[in-house]
C-alpha cells in the first residue's frame, strides 16, 4: 500500500469567489502599524534603506522583514482573501513556514482583548507569493488585525472582500507613542510558530499598546548608527534586549551604556527597561553578560536616572519548564515566548502604570 500525504499540510487554495474586491492595505481606511513610511509605493521596510546601510550588511538583509508589521480594519464581509507578493517560503530546519511567510488574523472586541482567528499559510512551493482565504459568514461587523510576516519581504498586500460589504477602519491602539524593542533574532520573532506569538505581539494584545519591532537577526549589536537612529523614532518605552547578539560580555560591556546615552540624549524622560538574555540553560557566560548589563543599569541610576529598569531574562523560564521553551537551547518556542510575554509585559504595565 502507497502512503497518500495529505493535501491539507501544503496549503495550496483554489480560491473562487468571483464577487471579490480587492484593496490596496496602503490606502484608507487600512492603518498600517509597525513599519516604516508605509503607505508609499516603495515595498515594505521598517527602517529607511540608508540608515539600514549605515549599520550593517545584515540589517540591509534583514530592514525588509515585516516582523512586527500589522494591517487593523473593520469589514462585514463573509470572507477575507489576503493577495500578497513576497519573496519566497524560506526553508528554515527551526521554524514554521507561517512565521517566516505567513500572516495571522486576529479578530479585536472594542470592550478590549484580541482572539486569533485564522492563519494564512504559504503553500510550500510558493515562489512570488499566494492567495490565502478565511470565512466568517455571520454577516456581523468585525474589527481585525492582520499580522505580516515576521521573516520575509512583502512587496504588496491586497485584501478582497465581497463586493458591497462594508470596509472601514479598525480600532485604534491605547496611548499615542508605540513601545520601541530592540534587539536579536529572539527579538525579530524566531521561532514563534506564527507572527502573533512573537512576545511583543503577545504584549500588544494584553496592553493594547502599539510597538516597533526592531529585531535584527544575528545583526543587533549596539552600533552607534543604530542607535542614533532609534532616538529619533517616537515612543511611549525602549526596550534594550540586544545579549543575544553581542559577541562577548566584554562587546556588552563597551557598547551598552554608550547605547543607552544616544537614547537618553534625546529621549530624557522616556523609560528604558535593560533585558538581559533568557537561560534555558544556565552558564557562566551568561552570567557575566547578565553583569555586564547590570552594570550599564547600576551606572544609569548612579547618574541619576529615575526611569531606567532592569530585567533578568534568567527570571523568564520557570524551573519546571525551563528545558520546554526553546526550539535549540536559543530560541523561544510558543511556551518559551508565552512566558516572556508574561514577564516582560508584567514589567512594562508596572512601569507605564506609574
């Protein structure tokens, strides 16, 4: 007997709703979060090209990425048809196709709080990109965010709706500035199975606050032009969680205060919460980035800033799930980001509660 796969796990659609309209997401009434001058023709990107050029080979390769990126809209129609061009389903051995080339949809209730709803999933041999379909036929109106890609290039998305069904605008976020994250792969979304489990998007939901995700792959390491160019970037709170990506402690130890005064300089009241790396599995060597970091912190408040924090990452994987959080002893599965949501969220809500 032959073994038949089945067809489900490619996520191929053939999708035929011939009273489909599309829309440009760059247009009203979509608002697009999280990514930089979105609503030009250029492609997507969450930073210019020139300041990525100025840091770094690998924040060029990696300032396309959408992570972070969201599409709110409101819309009765009975189905949702996402037409997207991105660049291809990256064969990553560590993490889902849906993270890397996917999008997530997440239905938002106007009292508060978010439910996740749907998935669109590249088929596995997408090369220029695909069309994916959700269905809601209770023919109510429904507030939706749309999740982008966490590790690939998008170049245009277009939402279809039935034609004559209401598109207006989703529901805006709490608070005027969006909380800044800057940092590592960890940071950027791998290996969350899908772009809604990054931690920040989990945080997002809870506090109903917008964000930036400024995680650069294997490409965060506290540069100078990488700063200066996040002091500029409006927000409510910076997070620094870039000790994935330092070669060394001694790397942390020249580059992380220096990185903090470029924030402070323009940012003086701003709070700057310091996070030191996750240990799934403890060491000495994180122990002495831990004091690296520390020190920056310690030397911060010494200088008399009163809206500086620090965060031990050592703090986030409780002892009885420690082994359980991570794809490969570095980055967080969906437990291992579930439980730095809840710590780092923790942190940020006792900070902007004051």
């Amino acid at each position: 007997m032959s073994f038949v796969p089945d067809k489900k796990m490619w996520f191929s659609e053939e999708i035929s709703e011939p009273d489909a309209v599309f829309y440009n997401v760059k247009k009203a009434p979509f608002t697009i979060y999280g990514l930089y001058d979105a609503t030009s023709d250029i492609p997507f990107r969450r930073i210019p090209s020139e300041i990525a050029e100025r840091v770094s080979d690998g924040v060029v390769y990696l300032h396309r990425n959408t992570a972070g990126g969201r599409v709110r809209f409101s819309t009765d129609s009975p189905y949702l048809i996402l037409r997207m061009k991105v660049k291809k389903v990256h064969k990553f051995a560590h993490m889902a196709a849906v993270a890397g080339a996917g999008f997530d949809l997440y239905e938002d209730n106007p009292e508060g709080g978010s439910v996740f709803r749907h998935s669109f999933i590249p088929p596995a041999t997408m090369t220029e990109g695909y069309e994916s379909k959700y269905s809601n036929n209770d023919g109510k109106l429904h507030y939706y965010t749309l999740n982008f890609p966490l590790y690939n290039d998008v170049d245009e998305l277009w939402i279809g709706i039935k034609d004559g069904s209401t598109l207006g605008e989703g529901l805006p976020y709490d608070g005027e500035k969006p909380i800044v994250y800057y940092g590592s792969s960890i940071t950027q979304g791998a290996c969350a199975s899908r772009p809604g489990n990054s931690y920040e998007a989990m945080i997002c939901r809870r506090l109903g606050r917008d964000y930036l995700n400024m995680g650069f792959s294997g490409s965060a390491k506290g540069e100078a032009a990488m700063a200066e160019y996040l002091a500029t970037l409006p927000m409510s709170l910076f997070v620094c969680d870039y000790d994935y990506n330092a070669p060394s402690a001694e790397h942390l130890e020249a580059t992380h205060y220096p990185f903090y005064e470029i924030i402070r300089a323009k940012n003086p009241t701003i709070p700057y919460l310091m996070i030191s790396r996750h240990t799934a599995h403890r060491s000495e060597n994180a122990d002495r980035r831990r004091a690296a970091i520390r020190a920056s912190y310690e030397k911060a408040k010494a200088n008399g800033d009163e809206n500086v924090y620090f965060l031990d990452g050592d703090s986030f994987f409780p002892d009885e799930w420690r082994d359980a959080c991570t794809v490969d002893t570095t980055h967080p599965n969906d437990l291992g980001f579930y439980f730095m949501a809840r710590a780092i969220g923790d942190a940020i809500a006792a900070i902007l509660g004051k």
